[in-house]
C-alpha cells in the first residue's frame, strides 16, 4: 500500500493484507494523560467492519472508519488507501470536525485534538 502521502502525526499500527491501521499521535495518547481507547484510530479493510459476533466482512470493496474513540466514529467510507490518507491529511490539518460526533464531549481530550491540529 502507498502511504507516502500520510501525514507524519499518523503511525501505521497494524498492516495485513486484509485491514490497515492507522493511529494519530500515539505519543500523545498513551494511557496516561489521555486514555488509549481516544487514540484517533482509521480503520482500512476489506469487506465492511463491524462490531457484530460473526458478521461477514467479506468482499472485495475497502472501507474506511474513523474512530476517536470505542463508542465514537464517523460512518464509513467505501474506499481505498488514498481514501485513508486523505482523511488522516483532513484530521491532522484541522479540516474535520470530530467535535459534532460527540454527544457527551471530553474537554481536556478535544481541547488536546484542537491544539495538535491547528484549531485552537
């Protein structure tokens, strides 16, 4: 897969032939300031993802999910690698907006996304 347009504030974390992972700032999102399950997490794979016990994902068509954290994420999108980076470009420019995706918002938490991408 051609990452070489992903911004250098996102890591790969996990990489197979089947999904992709990519993490936001894991430096940051440690456990200890922040809690790890916010670490900004896209999800690259084949077959769309669900957190359903035995749903097939199968399927040839890659989807990307953005997850800021386990209860939190944007609705998928179906496409490719430059799909995933080019969310991962908009997150870390400051050009998306994860804050109306929060129903119960986590200050400190955002006011840290805010000030890594630029939005403050």
């Amino acid at each position: 897969m051609d990452l070489s347009g992903l911004p250098d504030d996102w890591t790969v974390w996990n990489e197979t032939d089947e999904k992709l992972i990519l993490a936001y700032r894991p430096d940051v999102f440690d456990s200890e300031q922040f809690p790890a399950p916010c670490l900004p997490t896209i999800y690259l794979t084949r077959g769309k993802r669900t957190r359903r016990p035995g749903a097939d994902r199968t399927g040839e068509s890659w989807y990307v999910t953005f997850y800021l954290e386990p209860e939190v994420e944007r609705d998928a999108d179906s496409a490719a690698v430059e799909g995933a980076v080019a969310l991962a470009t908009r997150f870390a420019d400051g050009e998306l907006d994860y804050r109306s995706l929060y129903q119960v918002p986590r200050e400190a938490y955002l006011a840290k996304l805010d000030d890594l991408t630029g939005r403050t």
